[in-house]
C-alpha cells in the first residue's frame, strides 16, 4: 500500500482563500477590518522570518497587520505597556508574542498579560482551560491545523485511536485535547513512554511532535493507519541541510493510509490558522458569527 500524500500547502491556501472571502464581506457589509498585531523582541533569525511571513499573509488575505519589533534588551514593564495598549485598541482584534523571548523575560506572565479574547496563539492560561473543559476557546495554531486536515480526511474521528506522541503545551497536549473534543480515543506519548512502537502501532491516527528526526518508522505504523507529523528538524545529508519531520517518511508512506510530507505538510497549515484565529476573534469581538469550517 502506499499512502495518500495530504497536501497541507493546498490545504492552508483553501484556508486562506476562505478567511479571504470572509474578511471582504466584514468589510463591506460591516465596516470592520480584522486586525493582527506580532510582537517580535530581539532578533532571532528564525523569528524574524516567521513574522514576516505572518505578516505578509495577514495583508494577503485583507486584514490589517501591526508588526511591533523591540530590541532584544526591553524591559518587562515596556513589554506589558505595549500589550496594553493593544488590548485596548479596537483596531486589534489578535495579538501574538512571538516566541521565545529573550531569557531575562517571563514568556508565562507575558502571554497572560494579553486578552484572552485576543489571544489568537491559544496560549493564556484561560484559554488552556476553556479547551481543557470542552469550551469555547482561542486554539493553538498548529494543532487546530492538524485537527482540520484529520476531518478533512476522515470527516468524523469519534471512537478512532489516536496517539499523540509529545506533550508539550504548544501541541501535544492542545493536539490531545482537540481529538477528545472530537471523541476519539486518546493516548498521549512521551519521552518516558514504555515500548513506544507498540503504542503507536494501536493507532488509527498517529500525531508526531516529539522534534526528533524520522524517530517514528514504519514498522511502527499500523497498515492503513493516518500520520500527521508535525516535526521540522533540520539535519544534514550529504552535505546539503535538508528539512525532515518526526516521522521516517518513506517506510511510513509504505504502511499508512494517509500521511503529511515534511515540508508542505502540517507547516503551512500553522499561519493559515493563526489568520482563521484572528477571523475568529473579529468575529467574536463584534458578535457576529463564527467563520464556519475555521474553528475547533
Ligand atoms: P517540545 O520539545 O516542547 O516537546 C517535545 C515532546 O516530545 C516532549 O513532550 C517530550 O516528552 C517528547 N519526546 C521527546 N523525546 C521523545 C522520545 N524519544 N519518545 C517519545 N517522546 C519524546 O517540542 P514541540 O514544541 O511540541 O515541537 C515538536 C516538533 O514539532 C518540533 O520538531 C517542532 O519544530 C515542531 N513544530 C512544528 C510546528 C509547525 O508549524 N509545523 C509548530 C510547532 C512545533
């Protein structure tokens, strides 16, 4: 068997194509322009690449983008002045901190400083519990793409065997919390999980976020079985830095149903959901319905 490849790059431009649709009739029936702010502070490479293409894909599908870049030595105390005021202005209705922030800063006490109602990254402390108590909530970017792709796929995921293998508060657990809501059965794996291959092999959906290269294999994978891999690792072959995910591709490809390549998998998916989250949150602020298809 050899899988289906699912085509998260064709994917998230659908997504971005209907947060488009949407954004154009807010305006012109509304009068309202959803508006984005990222808050970059130092000059992390990878960072600074993220925002910017945040913040050309928020101009591209028609929202407003307020990018805010502070020097690597800003004080706390200006940092929690500048979210403050974009939690009052009305022109913003998400805010994202990219992280992570320089170390002399609290990534905790910074996210919680912002509005949840604005929190479009899913990762103030409210928002963790409306998920966790199956509420309305602002969900993690990478898992909410993940979710979208498996219901694509599968339409319903009630009663399959999901394993999550990673737990941590940006997409494993968030990932495990969105399958329960959708009632699969869930188990989360981690890096003390005993005879991990035979826990994935109970998997009808296998959810990779562990940042270890090609660590889950083939043999893991039950035949038929659906692979998300959200890994981006980096590693040399041959001399050329290629990217490669958490999954060993190609003697996955062979046993699984449905897999995501790396790149052009769960990647993309991540921005075009932060720009569904910030449609969203518009939405939310002005009581007006919720974009459909876009949300947990
Ligand atoms: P993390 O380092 O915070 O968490 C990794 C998790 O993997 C931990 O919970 C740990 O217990 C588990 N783990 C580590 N070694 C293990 C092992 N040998 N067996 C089983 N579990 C093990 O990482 P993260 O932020 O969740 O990211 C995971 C991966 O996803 C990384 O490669 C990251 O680059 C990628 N990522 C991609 C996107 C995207 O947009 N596609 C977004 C976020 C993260």
């Amino acid at each position: 068997m050899t899988a289906r490849i699912i085509d998260g790059k064709a994917f998230a431009a659908d997504v971005r194509a209907r947060v488009a649709t949407r954004v154009a009739s807010l305006r012109e029936e509304q009068g309202i322009t959803p508006g984005l702010a990222v808050v970059l502070v130092g000059e992390d490479p990878a960072s600074q690449v993220y925002v910017r293409a945040k913040g050309k894909q928020t101009v591209e599908v028609g929202m407003e983008s307020f990018e805010h870049r502070l020097p690597a030595d800003t004080d706390e105390a200006t940092l929690l002045a500048l979210i403050g005021r974009l939690n009052a202005d009305p022109r913003v209705h998400g805010i994202l901190v990219q992280l992570p922030l320089p170390g002399h800063l609290d990534s905790d006490l910074v996210i919680n400083a912002i509005d949840p109602a604005k929190d479009v990254d899913g990762f103030h402390i409210s928002n963790v519990g409306l998920l966790g108590t199956g509420q309305k909530a602002m969900v993690p970017c990478t898992p909410l793409g993940c979710l979208m792709l498996l219901r694509d796929l599968h339409g319903s995921l009630s009663g399959m065997n999901a394993v999550v293998i990673g737990r941590s508060n940006i997409v494993g657990k968030p990932m495990a919390q969105l399958l329960l809501g959708d009632s699969a059965t869930v188990t989360v794996a981690h890096s003390r999980t005993r005879d991990l291959p035979e826990v994935v092999r109970r998997a009808d959906i296998v959810v990779a976020a562990v940042g270890r290269p090609e660590m889950v294999r083939g043999e893991w994978i039950r035949p038929g079985a659906t692979v998300i891999d959200v890994g981006i690792n980096r590693i040399d072959r041959g001399g050329k830095t290629v990217l490669v995910g958490d999954v060993h591709y190609d003697s996955a490809a062979a046993v699984a149903g449905a897999i995501t390549p790396v790149p052009g998998g769960v990647g993309p998916m991540t921005i075009a959901c932060l720009l569904a989250n910030t449609l969203t949150a518009c939405c939310r602020a002005n009581g007006l319905p919720e974009p459909e298809g876009l949300t947990a």
